[in-house]
C-alpha cells in the first residue's frame, strides 16, 4: 500500500477525517489495511482485532475497532448492505445488560437491573426496551414480535419451547449455539453428533444441513445448522478462554469444548432457497453492532 501511494493516502485519511492522531492505529495506510480486512476477510469485529494485535499492525478491541469503521462510513454502509441480506426483512438483534441496583443492602443480596433490549436494523436504533430485576430472565420471546422479522441473537437465548413461540409468531430466528447447549437430533429422532460433523467437515470448514432440536413441551423443532471454522488466530484465542473459564470453575477442560471452539455454530429457521449459507453469516455478523450500545464497557 505503501508503494502505491502512502503519502497521498495518509493525506486523504486526514482530509476525510477517517484518521486524525495516531494512537491505538498508528497511520492511515494502517487504518486502511484494517477497513480491507474487516470488509473482504470475512472476519468480524473481534477477530479482526485479534489479527490486528496478532500481527502488530494494532492493538485496540472490537469496540474501539467499531468504532474507527464507523469514522470511516463503514458502519453506514454495513447498515446499507443489512436490507440486501435480509431480503428487505426487518432485523432485530435482541440483547440484555444488567445494572447493580444502588445500596449496601442490594449490593450484599447482588440484586440488579436488567434491561432487555431489541435493536432494529437497518434503522440503526433501539425498537424497544423493557427494565426488570434479577428474576426477570433473558427470554427469546420476551420483545414482542414483528411479524416477518428476523431475530438475531447469542447462545443465551436458545431456548426450544420460546423459539417455538417466536416461529408461531411469524418470525425467524438465527441463534448463535453451543455445541453442548441443546438435544441436537436427525429427521428420524436419532442424536446428531456435532463432534462427529466437525470432523467430516474439517476439509471445507464449512457445515449447512437440516437439524432438529428436542424440545420439552412438543415434537423437536425442524432448523438449521450453520457452522463455520473460525480462523487459526480466532479459534487459538477461544481455546485459552475456555481454559481460563475451566480453570475459574475448578474442572477439567473436555476435549470435545476445545474442538467446537474451533467453530462458531449457529442454528436459523431461514431456508436456504432463499437464504444461502453466506447470507446467513452476514446477518449474524451484524450481531455485534448492538454490543458496544447495550454494553459500552466490555
């Protein structure tokens, strides 16, 4: 990039006020090869980081990172691309964040408040919030539903009896998964093993196929599976956290947590006829533009 013009793209950065002082990214051709990266590697916000403090070219979070695509106009045109994926359908990225309710006394009975949240794309704004205490659970079907929304969440909310709700509602859902975290079966009822499918697909890195998911109030749910393998960069940094939170618990690491941390599993009720596997991965990746809004600390 250098070779190709570095001084007049730093002149530009500066222009456009995309880069005005060098502090976690120290130029602006640096700047720019993060832009390329987040946009053409298929990574999200918290590999690209990662990558960037792997490779020395920066050492900033996925929020400051979001941030510098935002002073770019990349987040404008994320938001852009969001209907294109989406078929025009509306996204909600649904969340929870919790604050500790003020006092000794809540303090010592670790009470808080909970604040449930809906963020509507591409309208880039909050469609709703509701507060309630500790009690009040995250729940998928919680928000009420938009019919023909898409509803995007994390592994928290995979819930097979509220899921069955929200789908009766008239909408969709993606859901990010563990690969512990529900009764994965087959057309015929029988258990699906996702170890066994990681293995058989460690050559494209790439799963899309039917699943059920054995709920406790009805016949399993029909959905299905997504998984792609994480970059060697991302899938190291997921195995030394779920070390650390083995270690935190007092227990030993299964060796089956260390080989799904080598993918991000996500289950959908989107078809796909009209919704193919790289869709789906691009919706999710919007995910996390509500993280920085609903949790600016982490």
């Amino acid at each position: 990039m250098v070779r190709l013009g570095g001084a007049a793209l730093e002149q530009s950065a500066r222009d456009s006020k995309a880069f005005l002082r060098a502090r976690a990214v120290a130029t602006g051709v640096d700047l720019l090869r993060l832009i390329l990266t987040y946009c053409l590697s298929g990574r999200g916000l918290r590999s690209t980081a990662a990558w960037a403090t792997a490779t020395g070219l920066a050492d900033l979070s996925n929020v400051a990172l979001l941030q510098r695509l935002r002073r770019c106009g990349v987040g404008e045109a994320l938001a852009a691309a969001a209907p294109q994926a989406s078929r025009g359908r509306l996204i909600r990225i649904i969340d929870a964040t919790t604050v500790p309710k003020a006092g000794a006394a809540a303090k010592r009975g670790n009470k808080l408040w909970r604040i449930h949240s809906a963020f509507d794309l591409p309208a880039e704004r909050f469609g709703h919030f509701e507060l309630t205490d500790q009690h009040g659970g995250e729940t998928l079907d919680r928000i009420p539903v938009v019919k023909g929304e898409i509803r995007i969440t994390d592994r928290a909310y995979l819930q097979p009896d509220r899921i069955a709700v929200v789908l009766d509602e008239g909408a969709d859902v993606l859901i990010r998964a563990g690969w512990r975290n529900a009764r994965w079966l087959d057309a015929d009822g029988e258990p699906v093993d996702l170890l066994a499918e990681f293995g058989k697909a460690s050559g494209t890195g790439l799963i899309d196929r039917p699943i059920f998911i054995g709920r406790k109030g009805g016949e399993p749910l029909a959905l299905r599976l997504v998984a792609v393998k994480k970059s060697g960069q991302a899938a190291e940094a997921a195995r030394r956290t779920a070390r650390r939170k083995a270690r935190q618990h007092g227990h030993q690491i299964a060796k089956g947590t260390l080989a799904a941390a080598e993918w991000v599993i996500l289950v959908t009720s989107l078809t796909p006829e009209a919704f193919p596997t790289a869709d789906v991965l691009a919706l999710y990746r919007l995910r996390w533009r509500i993280d920085p809004r609903v949790k600016p600390g982490d």
